[in-house]
C-alpha cells in the first residue's frame, strides 16, 4: 500500500473513531444516572444542613438511591429509621470526633481520584491532602488532634494477598504528617522486626499518642499497639484485622479471620479485652468486611452487605444478645455523643 493510501485509510479511521465518541458522548449527556432515581421503600431522605456540634445524632454517607446518594447524612440516635437529613457534601469514607472531620472526596472520571479533606466542625476546610490510592479506612482521635487514612497503593481489597497499603497520620495542630506508617520501628514478638512486605492499615485511637491497628507481613495479620511519640508499633496478637477501640479504652472490636474460608468476606466480628487478651466472638455469625463503630462502650454498630450496598445493625459487645437493624442503606458511621 502507498503511503497515500495509508494517510487515507488512517484519516478515515480517525473519523470514526471520532464519530463514535460523539455519539457515547450525546448519549451519556442525555441518560438519566439510574443512581439518581429514588427506589421504593428505600429511607426517606430530606436535604438540610448539620454540623459536629450536636448531641444525640448519627453522621453517616447516605446510600440510598436518589440525588443524595453518597451524601453525608444525620439521624437522631432515637430515631434512626425515620427522616434523615443529607447535605451536599460527599464523601467516600468519613470520620469524626472532638470537632475535627475527615471527608475522602471522590472525582469520577477514566480514571477515579481521591481527596483526603480535614475539616472543623462547621465542615470548613483545613486542609487536603491527594489520597494517592484507592481509599479505604479513616478515623480521628478523641481529640481530634490526630487524623489516620489508609489507601490501596495496589489490589483492592484485603481479603487476598495481593495488595499493598499507604497508612498516614497528621497532627492537626502542627500539620506534622506521617506519610507513611511503615517509617515506624516495629517489635514483633518483642524483638526487632524488618521486612520488606510490611503493610498497615486499619488505625484507631485510644488517645493522641496510643493508637492500634493492622500489621500484615509474611501471608499473616496482626493487632498492633502504635506510639506516635516513640514512633514504634508492637505486635499484641495475630488474625486480628480493622480494630475498633472502645470509648473506654479497655477493647478493641475487630474482624477475625476464619481459617480456611476463601470467600470474599472471610471474617467474623470478635473484641478483644485489652486488660486479660480474651478473645471474644459476638451474636453476628454472617460475614462483614467493616471496620465498627462503637454506638456506646457496649454496643456495636457494623455494616453488613445488603440491597443498598450495606445496612447498619448493632450487637452487644461481650457475646450476649443478637443482631438488630438500626439502619439502612448507611455506611461510615460517627456517633456524637
């Protein structure tokens, strides 16, 4: 073929491909996002405005189907099953405590980006940070002086093998960052510890210099005490993954993994008595993937996997009792006290 023949063929391809694109491109600008349209039965939801100075109320991301989908949402504690108010701010993964906010925005496009925003309790903001990864926990200290997140560098989920983590933590006051987690001294078994495959993730914060979380290295996963003024992690037990300290200081909630299940969601949910190392497994028997929010310093609140994406439910914190729905189509929740 000449190369008049190939400039010919080349430009009628191109015209093609651009016709194509138009078109996509018209199509998409006049469809209706079915994640838009309201669903029958799904939670009644009105738009309005709140910040971190109430009482007595639950902050979530609002999953339910329509044009506050996604939204961050509150609810009264006592009435968690009626009208929910949902503001127009968005957020992937949120946390709150002692007048401080963390929001992980996402920007859809070819390829999904992330934010990680800190805000005050009027959710103005302070500070943000690019989340370099796909987003996955976050939580703030009592305080709220100190904020953690976590990203997937690689892989997307933590119930294979294959993925990497970024943990850091920022001090809100200093706006000192730990990029990541991994520059900590760790002591496994109480000796010195180096490798390679170190991964965190997971942190929670029983004050602003304790902290726990999930080391994983060598195909095995463990609980981990953190202190930010040593900058030095400790192993305290393995097959613990996603802690959740309890407001008094004394658990830590987490998911167990079972051994042998291969499934997406190989994990039980289980607390940990800090005081004795007891291990006990709570009234949920289903699968979950979540890292849990204590609703008080005996009560749980996790998501299990549901038409919405996930519903919220509560069991007692010590083995006793069963599971209740509390609320659906709600993710991430933060309880203010």
């Amino acid at each position: 073929m000449s190369t008049a023949a190939r400039v010919r063929v080349l430009v009628v391809a191109l015209a093609l491909l651009a016709a194509v694109a138009i078109a996509y491109t018209l199509h998409a600008a006049g469809r209706t996002d079915e994640r838009d349209k309201p669903r029958a039965g799904g939670p009644p939801v009105q738009t309005g405005q709140f910040d971190l100075t109430g009482k007595g109320r639950i902050l979530f991301r609002n999953m339910a189907w329509g044009p506050q989908r996604d939204h961050l949402a509150s609810v009264a504690l006592n009435g968690t099953g009626g009208v929910r108010t949902a503001m127009p701010l968005t957020c992937y993964k949120f946390n709150a405590a002692g007048g401080t906010a963390v929001c992980v925005e996402a920007k859809r496009g070819p390829v999904n980006s992330f934010s990680v925003v800190i805000m005050d309790s009027r959710f103005r903001e302070l500070r943000r940070y690019a989340a370099g990864g796909g987003p996955s926990r976050t939580r703030v200290s009592p305080s709220g002086r100190r904020v953690a997140w976590t990203v997937f560098v690689s892989g997307d989920s933590y119930a294979g093998v294959n993925f990497s983590t970024r943990t850091s933590i920022v001090d809100t006051r200093t706006w000192q960052r730990v990029k990541n987690l991994e520059e900590f001294r760790v002591v496994k078994d109480g000796k010195p510890y180096r490798a390679a495959d170190v991964n965190f993730w997971g942190v929670t914060f029983a004050d602003d210099d304790t902290f726990y979380a999930t080391m994983a290295t060598k195909g095995k996963t463990y609980l981990v005490r953190g202190d930010m003024k040593s900058r030095t992690v400790r192993t305290l037990m393995r097959n613990a993954e996603c802690p959740s300290v309890s407001p008094d200081g004394t658990r830590v909630a987490f998911k167990h993994r079972i051994a042998g299940d291969t499934s997406a969601l190989p994990w039980r949910l289980h607390v940990l008595d800090l005081r004795t190392m007891k291990e006990t497994a709570t009234a949920e028997r289903r699968p979950l993937d979540d890292q849990v929010t204590w609703l008080d310093d005996r009560t749980l609140l996790y998501a299990i996997p549901a038409e919405y994406e996930s519903d919220q439910y509560e069991v007692p914190a010590d083995g006793t009792g069963e599971p209740r729905l509390v609320m659906k189509a709600a993710q991430v929740p933060v309880v203010l006290r």
